[in-house]
C-alpha cells in the first residue's frame, strides 16, 4: 500500500543489474527506513518480486508498476547509462504523465537522481541536468579514483539524511 493517495507504489527503483546489488538493496532498505521513520508511516516500493529476465514479457508488469508509482528514483552508475533496461524503464516512467506534469509533482520533481558512481569525465552531470541530484561517493584524487560510500558509514546516513528530505518533501 502506498503512502501517496492515488498511486499502488510510492518509489521505484531504477538500477542496473550489473552493480554491485548489496549496495542497492541497502541503500533501498536504508531509504525506506528513513522515510517510514520521517513520515510516520510505510512507504510502498515496487520490488521486482519475480526477478523477470530477458524472455519473459516484462514489459507489461514493470509498465503496470511505473505508470501507478509517485516517484522514480534512478541509481546512476555508469553501468545504468550503459543499460537499456534502465532507459526503458526511464522512457515508460516520463510517457507516464501527461505532457505538462511530465516529472513534476507541484514544486517537486517525480524523477530523482541518487549518482552511486559518476560517469567517465563526469558525464552524469549532462544526463538531465535540469535536476538537482545527491552523490553517494566522494571524488579522490589519487590512484584509487571516486570512492562509493559503503553502506551504514557516516557519509552514506549523511546522504541518505539529504535524500529522505528530499523525498519526504515530494511524497
């Protein structure tokens, strides 16, 4: 059940399959906590309890989920730019809403930006640069390159505290 009237899901998380997946359930459980904390109640994230794959007509049900969700969050990496999953899964979302509430909710954007990793030579910035977006990695100058923030570290909650705000504030 979802916390927005009107939708079945408040969040949908758009990720790709191909990073690391233990980062992305945590920070999916870490943000749903906060926001249940936050907002006194449950929010309702759509899950992809069937784990659909290539093959299967996925299209239908992930369709279904986007079109009846208040608000999707994309986890970019470079690995989610490569994907055409995930820009399906963009397309479905923005052809969700008639043209002049298309990603705006009142002030509020529906469509979130959470960078996991930045893109070669900082390219996330160009990939809707209208929206403002919350970075979960530190840059590092050095041969160990940008650092992801690991899950229940300081920088993460102090993040995930900036992305629930946000959040709260949309929902």
């Amino acid at each position: 059940m979802a916390y927005v009237p009107g939708f079945h899901h408040d969040l949908f998380f758009s990720y790709a399959h191909a990073d690391d997946l233990a980062w992305i359930t945590a920070f999916e459980h870490s943000l749903q906590q906060f926001l249940s904390e936050r907002l006194g109640s449950n929010i309702g994230a759509w899950e992809d309890r069937n784990k659909l794959r290539l093959g299967q007509n996925w299209q239908q049900e992930i369709e279904t989920a986007i079109q009846h969700t208040a608000a999707f969050i994309a986890i970019v990496s470079p690995h989610y730019h490569a994907s055409t999953w995930c820009a399906r899964e963009r397309r479905l979302f923005l052809r969700s809403f008639p043209k002049q509430e298309q990603m705006k909710a009142g002030a509020f954007y529906r469509f979130l930006k959470i960078v996991k990793t930045p893109w070669e030579d900082d390219e996330h910035l160009h990939f809707f640069p209208e929206l403002q977006h919350i970075a979960f990695y530190r840059k590092d100058v050095g041969p160990v390159g940008d650092v992801e923030f690991i899950p229940g570290a300081s920088e993460f909650r102090e993040r995930m505290r900036e992305a629930t705000s946000a959040i709260a504030s949309l929902l």
